[in-house]
C-alpha cells in the first residue's frame, strides 16, 4: 500500500506547525518572558530558535522524509548494518504516549472553561477565587474524566479519517482559527489603558531588566524554552517529513514552521502583557513554577474583570482549544503511523485500539489530582513527573540522537547523506559550512540544556 501524502505544502505547514505550537509556548513563553527580562528574554530566545531549532528541526524532517517512515522504521532504513539506531524507536513512541498522558488531560481542562465562559457560569470570580475553583475542577472527576475521554475520543476520531480527508482538512481550519482568534484579541488587548506600559516590558529590550534578572539564568531559560517549544526528538516532526514530496529543500519548511511557531509565541504575550499590566499590575506567576494553572487563576480573574470578559474568555479558551488540538492530532498521528509501519491493522482498527489504550494511560495524570494526589516524587505529582521525564529528557536526548544520526558518518547515517536529502528540491539551501557547528557545538549545547533541567530542580 503507497503511503499517504499531504494534498498542499499548506497543509503540511500547518499541521507541522501545530505540532509544535501548544500550550506551553501560548501560555509558557509569555510568563518566563515577563520573569526574565521582557524583550531582551524574547531576542535572546529568538537567537537560540535559529542557533537549536533550524538545524535540530531539520535534521529530523530528513530522517523522515528520506526513510518515508515514522519512527518505527525509519532509523531501520537508513541505518548502516550493524548499527543500532533502530532502537531509537522506543525512546521515541515512549515520548509520544508519555506526552499525551499528561497532554490530554489539560485539553480536557481547556473544553471544561470554554464551555464554563460559554454559559456564564465562571464570570465573576477574581483570582483567588478561581484559582479555588480550579483546584475543585481538577478534583472533580466527573468533570475531568469525560473531558479527558472527548479530547482523545475527538482528536483520534479526526486521524481515523485518514491524512488528508482528516489530520490536514481539519488542522488547517483550527490553525486558520487559532490565529485569527489571537489576531483579533491581541488587536482589542492593545487597546487597554495598561497596553503602553505592557508592550514598552515586552517589545523594548532594557539591560537593566535583564541584569536584574540575571544574565546567565536569562539565557539558561531561553535557551530551555527554544528548545522545548519545537517538539523534536522524538519523531513528531519526522512523520511530517516522511508524508511530502523533494521538491522544496527542508531548510525553508523548517525556517516556515519555526517562524509560525514563534509568531503565535509572540502574539500571546500581545494578549497576555497588555491585560496583566492592566487589571495584574503586570506578571506576577513565578517562571520556576508556572504551570497551566496560570490560565485557569490569574488569566481568568483578569478576563473577569475586564469589559465584555465573557466575549474575551470564551474566544481565549476556544483558541487554546485549538492550540491543544492542534498538537494532540499530530501526535496521535504520530502513534497510529508506528503501529501503521509495524503491523498489517487498518487505519480505523489502529485508532480503536489505542483509543483505548490512551484512556486507559492518561488515567493516572487525572486521578492524581484526586485519589492518586498522595503519590509525589521530589515534591512533583504525577502530571509533573510525567512532564519532567518528557520536557527534561526524552526531548533534548532525542533530539541529541537525531542531530548525531545525521552528521557522523561512521557511525551514523552520515553529514552527506542529511546535506543531500536537506538540499532536494527549491528552496532555501542548508549551509554546507555550519557542519562542524552542527556536528560539535550544537550536540554540546543540547546536553547543557539536559544538565540544566536537572540543575534546576535540585536548585
């Protein structure tokens, strides 16, 4: 059977994109901004887009493209005999369903207030107030269990309906949605009496921010949440890869999906900023704890007490919706293309399996919050161990393993063969220069940021 392909270069820009827009790099991005410096964090953080992400991002749409496999078998077919890639598969399915056992279940969270600004029934509570209130919602299993069961329900429904006639059709339309909601909320955030001072924080860059927050701890967070915000490593973006053509150069697409990436990052702290500096007296959550709490407590007391909050946080949630999804539906993908390239199932039959399947493994990440909240390890509930493994592990290794595979040639597929397969087609050209940037440095920064991440939570 030939394999699936996009029907639009549109298409595979959205959806790869999608993948790597979530929730962490719409609510994440602009709170460790106004922790660490405002507009110099945001430079640096786009510096460190360009320095990580372009090659590391790259090198995984080759993988795939080059292999036209997902992760199950593409390391199986351009390895070398004898080497042992292959079983970077594992690392790499282990990240997808550890990712979505926790992912889910905030999903679930983003349906729960979108319908709860949708009847009214959440207006007028202030911060402290909603954050009681998520503390119950979270508790509340009646409520989070089937909110849980509908984004996964929802999400692996739309990639049983095959590539194109499902996962491209409808990602378009919500990533078409998703930014026009940020357009139009960033445009009426700006208008607020506080938007002045907000936007001056967030666009001008000021030293004296940045010494006060500590210039190395700047770059450290920068460099975390440029590296993080992507989603690669663990073959998300490679299954992307292996569905399009070699008739544009994978350089371009990578610079295309960062850029749209990084443009809804920046439209965020567009709402974001202006309305905490309004009603917040700027941000206030601490960038070493924040957490998606952050939308459902502060977010939501500041919608409440804006004009028209209802409007305001009804479309926010709704485009978080989207963001979410967006992300889910490219990983589910992602896990029904593996067992696609190892077994003989249907599309449909693979999707009913692990319906199931997901279900059944997101289940600790919400009953932690309830008849589970006594397991802790180092102070970190379920959801936050299920993170710390995939945020601070598989992530940055993976991603190590994907930029080594591609440019050692004696023991993995080799410099030549990724320059050659990153080069097919028009395009931009991935420069033939930076290899030993690529091949030394690059590899030596992932694995500072591995460090980091450990530093961190013993600090």
């Amino acid at each position: 059977m030939s394999r699936e392909k996009f029907g639009s270069r549109l298409g595979f820009i959205l959806i790869s994109a999608g993948c790597a827009i979530g929730l962490g790099n719409v609510y994440r991005f602009p709170i460790i901004t106004g922790s660490y410096g405002g507009a110099m964090f945001v430079l640096i953080y786009i510096a460190f887009l360009i320095l990580l992400g372009i090659p590391a991002m790259t090198a995984e749409l080759a993988v795939g493209r080059a292999s036209g496999k997902s992760i199950a078998s593409s390391f199986d077919v351009l390895e070398k005999p004898g080497q042992k890639w292959h079983l970077m598969k594992y690392l790499g399915i282990a990240g997808n369903y550890l990712l979505m056992m926790f992912y889910t279940t905030i999903s679930g969270w983003m349906i729960v207030y979108f319908l709860k600004y949708l009847n009214g029934s959440i207006l007028g509570l202030n911060a402290k107030e909603a954050g009681a209130f998520f503390g119950t919602m979270t508790a509340d299993l009646q409520t989070t269990i089937p909110a849980t069961v509908a984004v996964i329900l929802i999400c692996f429904g739309i990639c049983s309906l095959g590539l194109q006639k499902g996962v491209e059709r409808i990602t378009k339309v919500m990533m078409i949605a998703l930014l026009t909601l940020m357009i139009g909320l960033a445009v009426y955030c700006c208008t607020l009496s506080g938007a002045g001072e907000g936007l001056k924080f967030y666009l001008v860059p000021s030293l004296e921010n940045l010494k006060n927050a500590g210039v190395w701890t700047v770059i450290s967070a920068a460099m975390g949440q440029a590296f993080f915000t992507l989603s690669v490593g663990m073959g998300s973006i490679a299954i992307f890869g292996s569905y399009i053509g070699k008739d544009r150069r994978l350089a371009g697409e990578t610079v295309t999906i960062i850029s749209l990436d990084t443009f809804v990052a920046l439209m965020s702290g567009l709402i974001i900023f202006p309305a905490c500096f309004t009603y917040n007296n700027g941000v206030t959550a601490d960038a070493g704890t924040v957490g998606a709490s952050f939308l459902f407590t502060t977010l939501t007391g500041i919608f409440n007490s804006m004009p028209g909050g209802r409007i305001i946080g009804t479309l926010f949630f709704l485009f978080m919706i989207f963001a979410a999804f967006s992300t889910v539906i490219a990983v589910f993908e992602n896990i029904i293309s593996f067992w696609l390239d190892l077994t003989k199932l249907s599309r449909k039959k693979v999707a009913a399996i692990n319906i199931v399947l997901m279900i059944v493994l997101s289940l600790p990440c919400v009953l932690g919050f309830n008849v589970l909240s006594w397991v802790s390890v180092g102070g970190k509930g379920i959801m936050d161990i299920e993170d710390f493994i995939i945020s601070n592990n598989i992530l940055p290794l993976g991603s190590l393993l994907y930029v080594v595979f591609c440019t050692y040639n004696k023991h993995g597929w080799g410099w030549s063969n990724f320059i050659n397969e990153a080069n097919a087609g028009k395009g931009l050209v991935f420069p033939k220069w930076v290899r030993l940037y690529v091949k030394y440095v690059l590899p030596l920064i992932i694995l500072v940021v591995w460090i980091q991440g450990y530093v961190s939570m013993i600090a």
